[in-house]
C-alpha cells in the first residue's frame, strides 16, 4: 500500500498532542508519516512532538516562522508530504486503531479521489458525547456545498486522482478544498463507520456558529462564486444540517 501523510496543524495543544500522536502510532496500517507543522505554539506543544519524534521518526515537527493558522499549517504540511494519500487530523482529534485500513481499502475500492466517514464526539475529558454522526454514501460538487458531512479528521485524498492539492487560507480551509477537488467532477465516498473522534473544545476555530456561517457564506459568494440566488438556496440547507449535527441525542 502507499505511504499516506497525515497532515495535523497544532497551536497550543499541549494537553492533547500527545493522546492524537499516539492514536496515530496506534493505526493497524503502519506505512504513514505524521507531519505535525507548529504554529508558533506558546506552550509545550513543540517540545512533546520533538520528544516523539525522536522516538518515532514517522512523527515529524514542522516549525511556522509566523502564525498564520491552520490553512497555512496545513498546506506547510501538504508541501512535506510524500504520500499518495493525505489523511486529515487536528492536533486535539483522535482515530480509532482501524482508521486508516479500513478507510484506504475502502476508498481502493471505490477510487475515490475523496472519502469520509463516519464519527463520534468527544469532550476535553475524552467522554462521549452525543449520537454517531453517519455520513450519506456518496456526495457530488453541487451535493457537497448543500451539506456538513466530511468531518475533517474523517477525510482521505488520493492524489493520484484528485490531482494537486492546496489549501486556501479561508476561513473553513478545508471545505474549500473538499469543493475543489469535487467541482472538476469527482465524487466522494462516504464510509458509514465509527472510526474516528472529533473533541468539541470552547477555543476550537469552529465552535462558533455565527461566524462558521459566515464563513460558509463568504466561501458561496467570494471563493465559488455562486449566484446570490444558488447561494441563499444552498445556505439553508447547509444551515439545517450544521443545527442537527450539533445537536445532542
């Protein structure tokens, strides 16, 4: 199987950094390597990754001259990548042990230039909360600016497929890039598995739902560039199911 890169933006997470490294070390599929690019952490963030790191050479810190946020961490990352695949994880997110086998011989057998799956949330105490986000089978361009569903610690690149990946330094970076791989035509592939956790922290870049709508709405309008009609059509569907993935069952 090829190397897959895993590309992880961290600020300031040294209370989580290291449980996510070692949900990584803990994958059955063992060919990947963890670029974790720091940006500018003021706490002991950097430390603990070099520590890894020195013991696991598939872990590798990448140092931000300047915080610039997670786009720009992300595409540092993407830029360091030698692998067919990129797999996607926060630096305060967690996979489950058969993560990225189960999801690599799925999107294998889909070729899937993009695929997701399936996840739980979790608390800053690792306690479970809420139901299993499930995820619909497949998602087109025009399907995807209408929808929530590619978690980002769920999401796998084949880019051999998708062709060259970059991030847009907007905020929700990683739904621009989701669109720009599915708007020359591709489909993605949703695996309905409970493979991953997803941490709501009060501090996280999107636990505000105001500004993610803004930010969504922005991505319509200025980066798409959606007619005003298409675009308050879409973002009411899109707002609709942001209210009932974020609710508690």
């Amino acid at each position: 199987m090829p190397l897959v890169s895993i590309i992880t933006p961290s600020w300031n997470v040294e209370r989580f950094i290291e449980e996510t490294i070692h949900s990584v070390q803990a994958q059955t599929f063992a060919d990947w390597e963890l670029l974790i690019a720091d940006d500018c952490s003021t706490d002991k963030t950097p430390e603990l990754i070099e520590a890894t790191s020195a013991r696991d050479p598939r872990v590798k810190l990448i140092r931000q001259e300047k915080n610039g946020g997670p786009a720009l961490a992300r595409q540092a990352s993407i830029d360091h990548a030698q692998g067919r695949y990129l797999a996607f994880l926060d630096s305060d997110d967690l996979w489950l042990p058969n993560k990225l086998e189960r999801q690599l011989a799925f999107a294998r057998e889909k070729r899937a230039a993009l695929s997701y799956t399936a996840f739980r949330r979790i608390d800053e105490s690792n306690t479970t909360t809420g139901r299993l986000i499930e995820v619909p089978t497949s998602l087109s361009y025009e399907q995807l600016l209408k929808n929530t569903s590619i978690a980002t610690l769920t999401a796998l690149v084949d880019r051999e497929i998708a062709g060259p990946v970059a991030m847009k330094n907007e905020g929700y970076d990683d739904f621009c890039l989701w669109l720009s791989i599915l708007r020359p035509g591709h489909t993605a592939f949703g695996l309905n598995e409970d493979l991953a956790r997803y941490r709501v922290r009060g501090t996280s870049v999107s636990s505000r739902p105001m500004r993610s709508a803004k930010w969504v709405w922005h991505i319509y309008r200025n980066v798409e560039h959606l007619p005003l009609i298409k675009s308050a059509w879409c973002f009411g569907h899109w707002g609709a199911r942001a209210w009932l993935k974020r609710r508690d069952f």
